[in-house]
C-alpha cells in the first residue's frame, strides 16, 4: 500500500492534473494504467514511462480502473451521474 501511494504521487505529478485513485498493471506486465480524480484513465507502457493514450469519457471523479487478463481490455468505474 506503501508503494502505490508512492506511485500515485509520481503519477499525479507527472501526468494527472488531480488526486491518482488507482493503479493497474497487466499480468505480462507490459501496460500500466492510471486513473484519477481529473476524469481520466491513462494508458502507460511501464518499460518506458510513456503515456500511451487517454481514455476520455467519464463525467465524474475515476474511482478504479483495471486491465484484462489478455491486456486486450480495460474496465473503469467511475462518479458518472
């Protein structure tokens, strides 16, 4: 839990304009995703710290975020009223 929190400020200061909420690595380890108050879920690759793409769409705060087995999906709930 330590960890993730740690993680989360470097992913709210790198990348996200708000509070972190969530962190998702992939069982091959290749993707990470990221989710946050700023209504976003990003999609990182790990091995080189590069923003893939945004996910857009949410209307509220993203609460948590995970990836597919296969890494072939992902899955965000959100406040979306």
């Amino acid at each position: 839990m330590i960890f993730e929190r740690q993680i989360s400020r470097e992913f709210q200061t790198l990348m996200h304009t708000d509070t972190v909420n969530r962190i998702a690595v992939s069982t091959d380890s290749c993707l990470l995703v990221s989710c946050g108050d700023d209504k976003l879920v990003k999609v990182w690759d790990p091995s080189t710290g590069l923003l893939i793409r945004d996910l857009v769409g949410h209307q509220g705060e993203v609460h948590c975020v995970d990836i597919a087995a296969d890494s072939r999906g992902v899955v965000s709930a959100s406040a979306d009223a």
